[in-house]
C-alpha cells in the first residue's frame, strides 16, 4: 500500500516538474475554489473528530489546533490564492559563468522530488503544506495524526478534485506509529521528509529516517540588552517579543541584562511584563534588583515556555551573553539592544543561530515577515535550509552545460 | 573518547569560524610546508601500511589507492597550497534586502560546523576533506580505514603541529566498525557526515545516522546521441567519457542511440571504442546492427561497471531516452549530443540528475572542471548539495536583521 503510494508519486512527480506557472497556479485557484465549495463536507468532517477529541478528554489547546470553523476554512482558501500569487521558483537561474575552454554552466532551481510531511493534529496543515510542495513542483505524501483523520480526508479529497496533476497530493489512511516507521523508511521513494509537531514526532523520524529529514525543533530564544542599550527601546522589544504571541518558536524565552545597565533596566522591564502577567524567574544577580521574583534554576535556561513565563540572566559582558546564547539557546533567534555598532557586528556574527537580530523583536522571525510570502515552517537545521522555509527553501537544482564537443584532456 | 572528541571540536569550531581568511590560509600554507618536511615520516608510516596489506593480499586496486610517495605527497601539500589561494566562502552575502517596515535583511554564509568524515583506504583524504572544511571554518572529526591508520596518524600529526587552532581537525585513532556507529549517533556534536567510499560504507553511515548525510553514490552515467546528432562528436564524446579515466563515477556506463541514427552511428562508434579495448553489451536492436557484441541483460542498464565496458540500448525518441535514464541512471551526470536545440533544452530540462549535458563528455562533471577549485566529492543527494560539491556547498547561511526597534503588531 505504502509502495503504490510511493510509485504514484514518483510517476506524478516528473509531470508536476514540468507544469508551467500558469497551470500550477490554475490549480492552486481551482483547490481554493474547492475547499469554500466542499466547506459543509469538511466542517461535518472536523465535527466527527471534534467528537472524539472531547470524548479522549484531549486538552483545550489541542481542541483548538484541531477545530476547524468557516473563518478557517476562508484562511486555507486564501493561503492557497496567495501561494498562486507568488512567483515560481522552479526554472529561476540560480548562477551562471562560461569556462576557459567554452563551456557554459548553469545552476538552475529545480524541484525536490517527492516530499514527505508528518504531521499532527492541525487539519489545515494538509493544505498549507500540500500547496506550498505543489507549487515548487514537489509530489506529496502526507500523514496526518489520527485526532485530524477525518477533517484531513476530506480536505485532502476537495484539493485532488481540483484538477492537479492525479496523485501528486497524496494522503496516507493510516494514522499508527507504524505508519511513521514506513514512511521513514521509504527512501526509495521520499526525496525528504518534514515533520511538522512535538519534539517526541520530530525525534522518532530523525531516528528512523534513511533520507534527509528536515528539523523544525524548539526556539529557545534571547533577547540581550547590551549595557549601550536604548532603554525604552528594551522594554518595547522585550514586551513584545515575550508576549505578543507567547506560544510560538520565534517567542522571547530568556533575557540577558549587561550589568552596567540592570540596576536601572531590569525594574523598567520587570514593571513593563508584569502589566502584561509575565511571571519573571532571575539569576541571584537578577534577584538582588527585582528582590520578588524566584529563582531561576539551571533548567530554566534550557526552558522553552511557550507561556506567559521569562527567564532573566545579568551578564558581564558581551562576550558572556555570547556563551550563554551558544550554550542554552537552540540556535533559532536571538537579538540584541544596543546602540553601539562594532559590539552589534559582533553579536551577530558571533552568535551561532538562524536568525540574529539587531534592535528587532525576536517575533520578526518568520516567512511571511522576511517576505517570503509563506512559509512551510523555521528550520533548525544547517543544512539546505536554515531559519524560516519558504518556497526557495523547498527547491533543489541541476547543473545544466553546454558546449560544442568538448572532450576531457 | 569520542565525546571528548566531539566536545573539543565544538569548542575549536566558534575560534575557526571566527578566523579571518589570512589567519586559515597562514595556517594551511604551514600544514603544505609541514606535510613536506614531514614526508620521510609519512612515508615510512605508510610503508607499515603497506606491508600489512600486501600480507592481507589486498587487490592491486586497494594497494595503489594507499600507496603514498613523494610525488603523492608533494600534491596533497600543492592541494592544501591552491585551497589558500582560493577566495573565502564565509561571511559572503548571499542576498540583501529592505522591508517596507525598515527591517534590513542579509543572508549571509556562515560555516556549517563540525563535520565528520568517515572514509576508506585513501590517506590523501586526510589532508584533503580536512583543509576543505578548515577553510570554510568548520571543524572536522575524521574516522579513516584501518589499512591506512599509520598514514593517517602522520599525515594528521603533520597537519595539527601547523599552527591551526587546537582540535580544529581531529582524527580517531579507532578504525572498527564500532566507531562509525558511534560517530553516526553524534548528533549532538556533528552537524554534518560526509562517507567517502563504497555502497557498502554509505549505507552503512545512512542506516545509522541522525544527523544529515551528504552522500557520493554511484555514476550510472548516459550518454544519448540523438537523431540530429554530429556523428564525428558523437564519437568523440563517448570514447571520451568512457575512455579517459573509467574508474570513476563521472565515466560513461550507458550509450543511447536514437533509432533513425543508429545504422550509420554505431557502428563509427564501435569501431573507435574496439580501438580502446571497450567491451560491449547490446540491446536487441543494438545487436542487430553489431552483431558481433554480447547481450546485454536487464542489470546492465543499473549496474556501474567502473570498467571498459560499455552497454548500448538503441531508443525510438527523445521520451524514451529520458525514461531510461530517469528510470535506470543514478542522477548523476546525462549528456545529450545533438544538433536539435529544442531538443537538448527538453533533455536538460527532462533529465532529473545533479548534472546534464549539452554536447560535452560527461567527465566535465568535477569541481575543478566547473572552476570551483576544489571539490569534496560529487553529490547525489538533492537536499542541500547536487553534484560537484566545493566550498560553497560546505556553508551554511544565517540571517542578519538590523532594524531601529521594530516591534511585531
């Protein structure tokens, strides 16, 4: 079953290589269109999951991610307008030069092959995902969790009326561990595989997994208010980052204060988050200036909260707000405050993350932000794609050459 | 053992990356000058060697791959010498652009960390992979065969006392199998594992690897003479690409002849490829035309004869042509020969492997043909690295954003 899944979209892959924009886009405007036509069918769908969501006792947050309404249902429909409005990054010329003896040499952006997506309890995943593949001439094979079985079936089934290239956007009836394992292990037929959840989802496929796997893990984010810090700036990029949206990668998790400037920052800060119920937990230099707060301990700095929950270190230097982001951090986004420059250059080459930022909210790490225009998630990988993944990122390329007989000497 | 090793290189990683271009390429012109005034030692370690295999009965193969003299020597030291000269890839901005809300973005290449490398009987790799990746400021743990162990030690020795940062390349003193099990479950120090040397070893380090793989797979290369093809060229491109070196993975393993051609081309082609003792294999149609050849059977089309052997198949089209190859090719280097543009541009475009040809010999698939300088192998992959793989291909990116307090509404 697996194998038939897989040699459909091997065969489909190389028709959707050769689709020009034009039809890509014809498509995706066809599989929008689908959706708001079938929403009555999906929500009917999403109701049945719902049922069982609430019978298993699954959490409010969980309830959430799976419950889909006519709001959302629009947002999917949208999502997929705006992928039609982007320009195809598949046939763009990446370089090209002519060497000595007259050969011509291209790189050129090409399609991944077939992609892979494991994902969770988001319904809307099947069609984010699925489009943002189909547009860089990807096929897809999709396995979602078995709380979303239904919504995503019947989604799944409104895209492939719409006119795709048959079997490019496949999704996988099954929904058991043993299915993961599968997919994991059909390097035959999977170019690269996505999983898009929990680091328990995102651990098991790195350990089962033949082909590349790319890694969408925590963000254990930093903001360091250097000691040449606007002030009132630090407050504003600190509130922000921690509570505009607290339950995402790209959210504040640890501050580090410069000394020279924390007996006067860190009270400003500290009365900024608390309006905003912030609970704050300190190093001992943090607690002799904010005196109420509770200790931090080794495993806070290590702590992705997504809450309302900062962790607050005071550094004695640049050098030490460096090590810290190094060590405890996951290498996502991390920012700092200063108004000096050279020590701004410094942080940003020094700290080894996808994303660092000089006097912007950590928050602004994001696709659609960086223009990108989508974004298939935020790599924490180094390899072929780091930070926020938008279409460029789900491309390969080829060398294409040419000459006029050239032999080798 | 090895996570001391794993930890010493990720400290010496932050120092290497930080190193300016004139600090990495002092210390490699110090590593040529060291591998030089070594190369007594180096020698006789690799005499040691040698007698171990000629006692093991080792193929003639296997021997000249681990054979080290002073001419041997001296072009490992000119290597680490043209690697110096070569411009530095980290720190390049890759892209650059504004947002309408004064975020200012650059991509900038960065380099990817620690690496390891796992490789077979060839001590040169050493000295090779281990400069490639000193000068994209990665830090590099080498695991090499147990034949060459001695050469490896010395030529490591040379390497570490030419004043590069302490642990920057590092090699284990274990050869067993163990070893690359554990180096494949270092996913907390290696960002990255490059196996250079047989199936056998890949699939070994794929199996077990969490982290990314860069693989080097076999060539089952093609070359197709179309109906508009110059016969003259036709010729010399095949003898050429599987002639001139044919141990190696860029060589011809499959000839394509379009039917309407193939009564005048191959016998012209037989003829020259009978003058370098090439032995071939025919399809029906091929056998009908040379009659004297063997059949070849259904493995020919997949197998990588590394050999002068060559396998023919004669086709009815351009689409047949580029089935046979999508379906039998291992992805690596396809070259049309034709005077039909619109027909080489469909092949260019059609063929899913890392490089494809216009009228130029498949052996033009290597890093220094392409003008990269250097090469760290040919890349099967599609995620990250295709084809020819030189120092661009061992950075990473990370993105610099400098904004004035922007914060996410």
């Amino acid at each position: 079953m697996m194998k038939s899944l897989g040699e459909a979209a091997l065969a489909a892959q190389p028709v959707l290589a050769a689709a020009s924009r034009e039809q890509k886009d014809k498509a995706l405007l066809a599989a929008a269109a689908a959706l708001r036509g079938n929403v009555d069918g999906i929500l009917a769908a999403n109701a049945i999951d719902m049922q069982a969501a609430e019978q298993k006792n699954l959490s409010a947050a969980m309830l959430d991610r799976l419950r889909l309404d006519v709001a959302r249902v629009e947002a999917m429909a949208r999502g997929l307008e705006d992928i039609a409005r982007l320009p195809d990054p598949v046939g763009r010329v990446l370089a090209e030069w002519d060497r000595p003896n007259g050969l011509r040499i291209s790189r050129v952006a090409v399609p991944l092959g077939v992609i892979g997506i494991i994902y969770e309890s988001r319904p809307n995943v099947t069609a984010d995902a699925a489009v943002l593949c189909f547009k860089t001439g990807n096929a897809t094979i999709l396995r979602g969790g078995s709380e979303a079985i239904h919504s995503n079936v019947a989604i799944a089934k409104a895209l492939a009326r719409a006119g795709a290239p048959e079997y490019a956007i496949q999704l996988i009836p099954f929904t058991d561990r043993e299915s993961v394992a599968v997919m994991a292990g059909m390097d035959q037929w999977l170019d690269l595989i996505i999983p898009r959840g929990g680091k328990g989802l995102i651990e098991t496929v790195v350990s089962l997994a033949r082909m590349p796997v790319i890694k969408h893990y925590d963000g254990i984010c930093h903001l360091y208010v250097d000691r040449a810090a606007n002030l009132d700036m630090a407050v504003d990029l600190t509130v922000n980052a921690k509570t505009q949206k607290c339950g995402v990668c790209n959210a504040l998790e640890t501050l580090l204060v410069h000394q020279d400037i924390a007996a006067e920052a860190l009270p400003k800060i500290a009365a900024a988050l608390r309006e905003k119920n912030v609970e704050l937990r300190g190093c001992g230099k943090t607690r002799a200036i904010l005196t109420e707060i509770a200790a931090a301990t080794e495993d806070d700095w290590s702590t992705e909260y997504l809450d309302l929950i900062l962790s607050i270190k005071v550094v004695g230097s640049l050098d030490e707000a460096v090590d810290h982001i190094n060590t405890y951090g996951s290498h996502h986004t991390d920012t700092i405050v200063t108004a000096d420059t050279p020590a701004a250059e410094r942080f940003l080459r020094e700290v080894d993350s996808a994303c660092v930022f000089h006097n912007v909210s950590n928050r602004f790490a994001d696709g659609g932000e960086f223009g990108f225009g989508a974004e298939i998630g935020i790599s924490t990988d180094k390899l072929h794609a780091r930070g926020p993944m938008g279409l460029r990122e789900l491309t390969s390329y080829q060398y294409r050459v040419r000459g006029n007989g050239q032999i080798r000497g």
